[in-house]
C-alpha cells in the first residue's frame, strides 16, 4: 500500500465520519428544539417541570452512562477510558455510535427541563467529541481523554443543584389533584 492511498483512506474515513456527525447533531438539534417547545407548552397549561423522583432517576442513569462511556476500563497509572474510547477504533460506526449515546444523556437532560443554553452546551461537548474521535487512532485517543460524557453529567448536575436551590423542581406527587 503507498503512502498516498493510506492518506485517502484516512482523508475519506475522515470526511465520512464528520458528515454523519452533521447528519446525527442535525437530528439531535431537532430533538432539543421540540423537547424545548414540549416544554414551554407543559409550563404554560401548567403541568410544570418533571418531579424530583424522575430527575433523580435521570441523573442516575445518565451518570452511568457517563462511566461506562469514559471512565469504566481502567488502563494503569490511574488513568481510565470508556467503551467510546474503544468504539472509536471502528471507523465510522464507532464515531455514530458513541453520538448517539450521547444525544440520549442530552434528551434526558432537555426531559428534565434543561434550558436550551445548558442544552447547547452539552452539545456542544458531543461535537468537539465527535470531531476528534473523527481522525483513525489518534482522535480516539483524544477522544478518550476529552470524556464529553462525563462533562455532560457534570453539566447535568450542576443545573439540577441549581434547580434544587432555586426551588424549581416540582414535586408533583405531593400536589393533591384539583376536581
């Protein structure tokens, strides 16, 4: 193999993967927009944000998608990657796979009632993710050590407790019904 037909191969494995990280953060985009009106609409007829239950649950959840993502495989001298720092390795469906589980912990925060700036951010991390695991080995390794995952529950958490505080968060089972 000459060095020139590597290079297109890493230039054409490039290239695919970034245009399916456009198509997937479109579609993750869409996602976050509705949620948001979804949202808007509950709170203008009144039904008010997700109970403290269900963004227990979800933060939860989405911490152990976090640590399974980045940080479940322990690789010595303390230093830890994630399933996604290994699924990057499969060009192309590596790089969707790991958005994707990523786009689910941001629909679990946008359930939540995160606003469209915490939103943003969170995505914002996917797609700086997403575009360094896009180049063959070294970008998995960035990819590994960037742990967008992580960072997003960590965002997650931060707006929950900022929630919690503001006295946000409704509970709605101890809300008796009005007849």
């Amino acid at each position: 193999m000459s060095v020139e037909h590597v290079l297109l191969t890493i230039l054409v494995t490039a290239l695919t993967t970034i245009l399916v990280i456009l198509v997937a953060g479109g579609a993750l985009l869409f996602v976050i927009t509705r949620k948001i009106k979804a949202q808007s609409l509950a709170l203008r007829r009144g039904r008010g944000m997700p109970d403290v239950g269900a963004t227990r649950s979800a933060l939860v959840q989405v911490r152990k998608i976090a640590w399974l993502m980045d940080s479940s495989i322990p690789i010595g001298a303390g230093y830890r990657i994630g399933i996604d720092g290994l699924i990057d390795f499969v060009p192309g469906i590596g790089d969707v796979a790991g958005v994707l589980v990523s786009m689910y912990i941001i629909y679990l925060a946008a359930a939540c009632g995160a606003p469209q700036p915490v939103l943003m951010r969170m995505a914002g991390n996917v797609l700086i993710d997403a575009l360094l695991g896009a180049f063959p080995v070294l970008g998995a390794v960035a990819d590994s050590a960037f742990k967008a995952n992580v960072r997003n529950a960590a965002i997650f958490e931060e707006f929950l407790k900022d929630q919690e505080r503001a006295g946000t968060i409704i509970n709605l089972e101890s809300q008796s019904p009005k007849n």
